[in-house]
C-alpha cells in the first residue's frame, strides 16, 4: 500500500506523507516512493511546482528508529539512504514544505532540503539526533548551519531542542506562518503562483539560489549571469517582455 498520496492541481502536484501510524516517520521505502514521484513531476512537463505535507496533524516526526535500529555499521555504510536523498534533492523544479505539527530529524532535514517552508503556527523544527547518541545523517548539520546560522543551529544540534514556527521565521528557515488549517491551502496558493511563470525561467532561478549557498559570491555571480543570457534564448523570454508592453497576461510555454 503506498505510503504517499499525490494530487494534481493544475501545474503542481501536492504530494502527502501518509504513515498516521507512525507520525509520518521516513522509512526508506517512503523516501523512495518520494524520490520516484519527483522523478516523474521532473520529467513532466505539465508539473511546474511541488509541494510536500503530511497533513493537519504532523509533517514527518523523523526517520524510522525499528528500521534504524536494524542497521549494524555494515549495513549503514551499504543502505540506499544517501542516494535517495540525492535523487530528491536534485529535482529541479521549486519545492515546497507545508508543515504542521512537528518536524523533526529527517523530518525537519527534509523541510531544509526544500525551496520554501510554510509552517502552521502548531508547527516545531528540530533535529533531536544527539538524544539518541547519534547526530543528523541527511544534511541537518549542513543546510541549518547555512539556513539559520552558527549559534542557533549549534544549539539545536548540540542540545536537541525544537524551535516553533514564529523562532523558526524569524531565524529564517520559514518564510511565513498561518493557521495549521490553512497551511497546505496556503502552500498550494504560493504554488500556484508560481506554476504561472515561465517554466525555465523557475529552474534557472532555482538553480543559481542553490549555487549560492555552495560556492563563492564570485563564482555564484558568474553562473547567474550564464543563466540569465541562455534564458535570452527562450520562446517564454521574448513572450513575457512582449506581453508586459502589450499590457496582457503571458502564455509561457516552456520553450
């Protein structure tokens, strides 16, 4: 039975954690199903925007500790973890986190990987690792540090504590905060917003915003402006400076 729910509206296709009983928590086999949903919504050409939620109750409470548990250090060096955290995070297309309730260990790693969090005010965010006298194993320690910066994310790691939805906007891990009844609605609205530019134009700013927190402002400032100029080259280029002069709504293509 499969353990993710997706929807399609429109140009973005929502897709939802769907394991109540254990609090969403990640198995691999959830991370693969996600993994093989974005693929496809990458190769899609109707799919513009994703948006990730595990509901009104909880959004993902961390990885699966009985399958954990199972793995000597063999096993840990072999598991397909790594890479299905690779294949999700490189889909290319922008990515949203609509979270309730908690977030926590690859929950909140999760919610770090994506483009853009809206968080309920019932939400919290928190890699509880050390407690477990273990540390984050998919990207924790790396996107908070860059996310929020050195003091709050060594706290977090270092002691295990949550922060709530209003500390985690003001450290800047979330760009907004609304009622939990109303967060997958509002992230399926920004969504949609989004799905309206031009398809390439979204890739290519996502793109160069990834780079910017790898490589140096220099380099970071060259491949944006590589970007920029291969965009001159679209069809939805030339459509949107003529549709801004004509004073009508674009018909981007995604060509």
């Amino acid at each position: 039975m499969s353990e993710l729910i997706t929807t399609r509206h429109g140009r973005v296709l929502q897709l939802t954690l769907h394991r109540p009983a254990a609090r969403n928590a990640l198995n691999n086999a959830l991370l693969a199903e996600l993994a093989t949903a974005l693929d496809a919504a990458a190769a899609d050409n109707h799919i513009a925007v994703c948006v990730i939620d595990g509901g009104e109750r909880g959004f993902a409470a961390g990885a699966d500790l009985n399958e954990m548990a199972q793995n000597d250090l063999p096993a840990t060096l072999n598991d397909i973890r790594p890479q299905l955290w690779a294949r999700i995070n490189a889909f290319n297309k922008p990515l949203i986190a609509a979270v309730n309730g908690y977030a926590l260990g690859a929950g909140c790693e999760l919610a770090l990987l994506c483009d853009v969090v809206i968080a309920g005010d019932n939400a919290r965010f928190g890699l509880p690792e050390i407690t477990l006298g273990i540390m984050p194993g998919a990207g924790g320690t790396q996107r908070l540090i860059r996310c929020v910066g050195k003091s709050l994310a060594s706290k977090m790691i270092l002691t295990g504590e949550s922060i709530s939805a209003v500390q985690a906007r003001e450290a800047g891990l979330v760009s907004d905060v609304c009622p939990a009844a109303l967060t997958v609605e509002y992230a399926l609205q920004l969504a949609a917003k989004m799905a309206r530019h031009a398809p390439l134009a979204l890739q290519a700013a996502k793109q160069a915003l990834r780079q910017s927190q790898e490589v140096p402002l220099h380099a970071g400032l060259v491949q944006e402006r590589q970007l920029f100029t291969l965009l001159a080259a679209t069809d939805d280029r030339q459509e949107g400076i003529a549709a801004f002069l004509e004073k009508r709504t674009p018909d981007f293509k995604g060509r």
